[in-house]
C-alpha cells in the first residue's frame, strides 16, 4: 500500500495569539488498560460492589440514604469506580453519542456535572440503558459459564435485545455469583418528564437522571446464585426467594471492551 502524504498548512510566525482547547476532565486518563489491569479490576470488582450496596450518605436535606441503581447504572458505576482511582480510560457508547472521561467541553453538555466519577457516572446514566450494553464498543461476548467477576450477563428479550444486566462477582466453575441494580416504575414523574419535555427542558425530571427526584433507581439489597445442574444452570435470588431451574439460558456474557476503551 502507497504511503498518504497529508499536507496542512502551518500557522504564521506573526499568529502569536494561543489556540486554546478546553476538556471536560471527569478523571485524568494516565495510563491504558492493559492485562495486568484488567486483572486486576476484576479481582476488586467484588469488594467495590459490596462497598456500593452498603455505602450511605447525607443528601442535601440531611437525610441518610443507600445508592440507589437500576440494573446498567450498577455495572456502570462498578467500572467508573475502578477506572477513575486509576487513571484508567472509560468510553461508552448509547444512541445519543459516545461518553469519555476526558472529552471536548461543551457547556450545554457539562456544566451541569461534577468533575469526578460521579458526574461522569450520572452524565452517562441518563442515555444508557440496558440494550447499550451489547453495542461492540461497550462489551463483547464471552461463553455464559466462562464470566468472570465484573464481567455482565444481559438478559435478552424476545427481540433479541438487552432487557436487564447482572454484575457476576464470582465463577469457580459450579456457581456464579452476581449482584443487581434493580428499577421501580414512577408513572407521576414519567408523566411529569414528559410534560417537562414538551416545554422544552426534561433532564432534570428524567427517571434515567440519578440526581432527579423520580429516578427509578433501587437500593442493591442482595445477591443471586446460578449453580451448575448438568448442562443447565439454575438460578436463586437469595433476597426475594425467587428460583428457575433453567434461567442462565436467557442471558448472554458480555465483557467490557476494555481495548476499545484505549482508541
């Protein structure tokens, strides 16, 4: 293949005056993510997300309160959790545009976040859901008895989409171990979200916003087991009680795309 030989045009020695290019930083990127990384992210994955079912906090009333997640805000915010103490880059798509930890500043678009893992966290929560979670930028495919802790099983609908995620905290062949962000249905505030759009505004209203007051969000309250009966897998919520003998079936494994997060 010929080389491509790209010309531009040099600024004048007289253009003193500086191009400035302004970022939003969420977390300074240091370094890529690389095996030892990897590794390693999913050897504390279990400690971050059993620190995010029982962490509490004042909100601005003084209240204590648990987090709350739906079933993608988890998995996110288990990986925002990890990548931001280490400098490690995170980008994820949704139908809206692709999220990075350090991107373009854009005020209609940033100021109204923090600068932290929080505000990243939220400013992607408010566009993802669970069907992003099988775009090829965000996750790959992995066998469903080959996840590994941090690692995602999606539960897929009769449209072959992504209908609810599990985050897998432990495999050791017989069982696997996974924790749930879980979603309540909030018709007043859907209803409120939608006349708040009409009128040309809507995020603050937004039941995916996690700083709204209609955010449908739950409290992680327990984990679930799928334990290996032959070929099947069957599956017990150890909070609800809920059991099926053959449940692993309607999900698939996906693994963050960590690679594709370095480009």
């Amino acid at each position: 293949m010929n080389a491509v030989t790209i010309h531009a045009p040099l600024t004048p020695k007289a253009d003193t005056a500086p191009h400035v290019v302004k970022l939003k930083v969420f977390w300074k990127t240091t370094q890529k993510w690389k095996a030892a990384d990897i590794a390693d992210f999913r050897q504390s994955v279990p400690r971050i997300a059993e620190r995010l079912r029982q962490e509490q906090y004042w909100n601005k009333d003084g209240d204590i309160r648990s987090n709350k997640f739906t079933c993608e805000d988890f998995a996110i915010r288990v990986l925002c959790e990890y990548a931001s103490t280490k400098g490690l880059p995170v980008k994820l798509t949704t139908g809206v545009r692709t999220y990075r930890n350090m991107e373009l500043y854009d005020a209609g678009e940033h100021d109204r976040y923090a600068s932290n893992k929080y505000g990243f966290s939220g400013m992607v929560m408010l566009t993802f859901g669970a069907p992003d979670m099988l775009n090829l930028g965000n996750t790959k495919q992995v066998n469903n008895d080959a996840v590994m802790p941090g690692d995602l099983l999606a539960q897929m609908n009769e449209k072959n989409t992504a209908r609810h995620v599990q985050v897998v905290i432990q495999n050791d062949g017989s069982t696997i171990r996974v924790i749930q962000g879980n979603q309540e249905y909030k018709y007043p505030y859907r209803v409120l979200y939608w006349l708040s759009k009409k009128l040309g505004g809507g995020k603050d209203h937004s039941v995916a916003n996690p700083a709204a007051q209609g955010y449908e969000g739950l409290p992680i309250i327990g984990e679930a087991l799928y334990t290996r009966n032959g070929d099947k897998w069957s599956y017990k919520n150890l909070r609800s009680g809920f059991s099926s003998p053959d449940f692993l079936h309607q999900f698939v494994g996906r693994a963050w795309n960590f690679m594709e997060f370095n480009k």
